[in-house]
C-alpha cells in the first residue's frame, strides 16, 4: 500500500471568513489522508505593539493583559471550530503563539515537519498599501515554508450545506 502524501497539516486561522474557509479545506484534506491538522493562531505581537504605542487599544503598561484576553479569545474561537460536525473524526492539535504571523507560521511548519500548509488567501483584493509593498501574509508563507502550501480563497458565493441542498431537492 502506497504511503499516505500528508500525515501532519498546518492550518493557520485568524477566524476570519477566509481562514474558516480554510479550515474547512484542511478538514477535508486530513480525513482523506487520516492526517493530523495542526491548527495554529499566531498573535501579532507587532501589530499589538503598535496600536499601544499609537494608544488605539489600551496603555502599554495592560500589554499582558492584552495578550492574556487575545489567548482566551483564540481558545474560545478554536473550541467553536472544533465543536463543528466537519471536526469529528479528525485529530486536531491546539497551537497558540505570538509573534509576526508569517514567521511564527514558517517556524511551526519546519519545526513539526508538516507535509503541507493549508491557509487562507484574500487573493490580492485587499487594497492595502503595505500589502502591495510587502507582500501578505499567505505569499511570505510560500516562499518560506519548506513544504507545499495550499492557498485557500474566499468563495465569491456562499457555500450552502449538504443537507440544505438537499432539503431544497426532495422537500
């Protein structure tokens, strides 16, 4: 019998749409291959510092308190995704870590020797600036990685479920 192509799947998930659609990718992905998914949240400590030092989110001094909440959030929105019906079956290893996305992501991929990176992709419609001159997060991702990297986008209609379809055919 033929080695399984994936055995460990990284999925990094901001919570966003494009990230959940992701997820869903690598669900799919882990339980053709009964791979493990590592599903990872990275907190932009940059970014974080930043808006402090700009005072957008609260005063330096609360900067733990910040990451402390951000943790908890993350759990919470983790738990959420896990709990889904897509998520049985499958086995799912919890990573939260802080730094610059990109780098954490690249790190945590050479690190766990995961056969293939599952993340979300906006797919240049963002009009940000530093995204024109910097490159975002998913494009930094593939040049760095070490491994394959699947690039998931937004659909541009929504998905409707199995059941749902199925309910408007035969009902």
């Amino acid at each position: 019998m033929a080695e399984a192509l994936f055995k460990k799947i990284l999925v990094p998930i901001d919570f966003s749409p494009c990230s959940e659609e992701a997820f869903r990718v690598a669900l799919t992905i882990a339980k053709t291959f009964k791979a493990e998914l590592l599903l990872l949240h990275v907190i932009d400590t940059g970014t974080l510092a930043t808006f402090n030092q700009l005072g957008l989110l609260a005063v330096p001094s609360d900067a733990q308190g910040q990451k402390r909440r951000l943790r908890h959030y993350a759990r919470l929105n983790v738990r959420r995704l896990l709990e889904s019906e897509a998520a049985k079956g499958v086995t799912v290893r919890r990573i939260v870590s802080e730094g610059g996305p990109f780098v954490e992501i690249a790190k945590m991929a050479r690190m766990e020797k995961v056969d293939l990176v599952v993340m979300g992709s906006y797919g240049g419609r963002s009009g940000n600036v530093d995204k024109i001159f910097f490159g975002s997060t998913a494009e930094k991702v593939v040049r760095t990685a070490g491994c394959p990297v699947l690039t998931v986008p937004l659909p541009s209609k929504p998905r409707r479920s199995v059941e749902h379809t199925l309910k408007g055919r035969w009902a």
